[in-house]
C-alpha cells in the first residue's frame, strides 16, 4: 500500500467511525466499520457489500450461519469468531432480560430472542423455555436438533423438564431453514397433544413460536392454533 492510499485508507475508516459516532452511517456503513475491527490492514469495503448483498443486512450478517459465511471469499476464521461472539452478546442479553422481566410485557422481545437463537441455523432445531409463574425466564434447553426440514419432537423430556422445574408455562420454538414457511400438520398436531399433557399438570402452553429462513417469526397463539388446548382446559 502507497503512502497516499494508506492516508486515504486511515482517513476512510476514522470517516466511517465519525458517521457511527453521530449516528449517521448506512446499514452498510456499520458493518464495514464491525469489519475494521477485525481486519486491520485491509480495505473491507467490498467485502461488506458482498456480505450485505447476500444476506440482506448487517443483522443478518451477524445471525449467518457460519458455514455460510465461509462460503464469502475474503471472510476468514477471526471474522467468524468475531460474528459468533457478537451473536452470543446479544442473546445472553436478550436472556437475561427475560429472566428478570415478564414476557408478555413485550411479545417482540421474545420473538426476536427466538429469531436471535435459530434463524441461519443450517438444521432445524427445537427449543423450549420453562417460565415461573410469574413469566420469568427459568431455562431455555435444545431439546432436539434434525435434519433441514425435520426436528424430532420429545414430549416426555420437555413435561419432565417443566415438572423438574416447577414452571408454570412453557414457550416453544423452532426453525425452519429452507422456504418462507409457517408451521406443519406435525407441528401443529405435537404441540396440540402436548399443551394438552401439560394442563393435566397446570402448566400452560404460553405459545410455540416458528422462525423461518428469513426471519419471519410466526406465532401459533396469534393464529389462534392453540385454541382448542384453551378451550379444554375451560370446560
């Protein structure tokens, strides 16, 4: 690098920083300024609008699946630590806010820990969350892990988990990594069955959220799907 363009080099950056500083800068602009930090001597300009091409934000970027990453010439190892250690900053935070605040003062807050913790997950993946009965965050456990389409379901370890906990709700959620999709027969039929098990117990089905391949959070509360368990347990 010349000197002149090294000045140019040192003069783009500390422009870049001022704009985020003031909170100026593009979407585009943010994640070029993230990529400085970890690659220091290096114009990162088309790297980040590559990465912005490909997956449509600096959000995005940060929730990418590593091996999707890789697959980015000009994205290396310290990258993907650096998006993978941003990725759990934000979810522990996301966690421990729930863990002190009920969920239901903020429906986006979950749907968006739900969004932060499996959407780029190249397989699909079945979580549950075991809340007091105050709407506190008590737990959140990977109950199973599938194929790109399929995630195998465990009822008894999740009323096992809840009764161990003694949670008074449950949340699910899961991910579907190809297609703009909501939920399956399947899902709707295993969370039915199961919500059902668990009022025998007291514990409620607070709500089973999908994320798809682009983010979409879906809710089954909000479709009105979980209806029928609400119903029963009113009889």
């Amino acid at each position: 690098m010349s000197e002149t363009d090294e000045k140019f080099h040192n003069g783009h950056r500390s422009r870049l920083r001022d704009k985020v500083d003031n909170g100026q800068a593009t979407d585009a602009e943010e994640l070029e300024t993230l990529l400085t930090y970890v690659i220091a001597r290096r114009d990162v300009r088309i790297l980040s609008r590559t990465l912005m091409k490909r997956f449509g934000s600096a959000y995005n970027v940060v929730l990418a699946d590593p091996e999707e990453l890789r697959r980015v010439e000009g994205v290396g190892p310290s990258s993907i630590t650096f998006f993978r250690l941003l990725r759990q900053i934000i979810t522990k935070g996301y966690k421990n806010h729930l863990a002190q605040n009920r969920i239901y003062h903020d429906a986006k807050l979950i749907q968006e820990y739900c969004r932060i913790q499996t959407m780029g997950k190249p397989v699909e993946e079945l979580h549950a969350m075991y809340l007091d009965n105050e709407y506190h965050l008590i737990m959140d456990k990977l109950i199973s892990k599938g194929s790109v389409d399929h995630a195998v379901f465990y009822p008894r370890e999740i009323i096992a988990d809840a009764t161990g906990l003694r949670a008074s709700h449950v949340v699910l959620y899961h991910n579907h990594p190809v297609g703009d999709t909501s939920f399956s027969t399947d899902d709707i039929s295993f969370t039915i069955s199961l919500g059902k098990l668990l009022r025998v117990l007291g514990i409620k089905l607070y709500d089973h959220y999908v994320v798809n391949q682009y983010g979409t959070v879906h809710s089954m509360r909000n479709y009105h799907i979980l209806d029928e368990i609400d119903n029963v347990a009113s009889e």
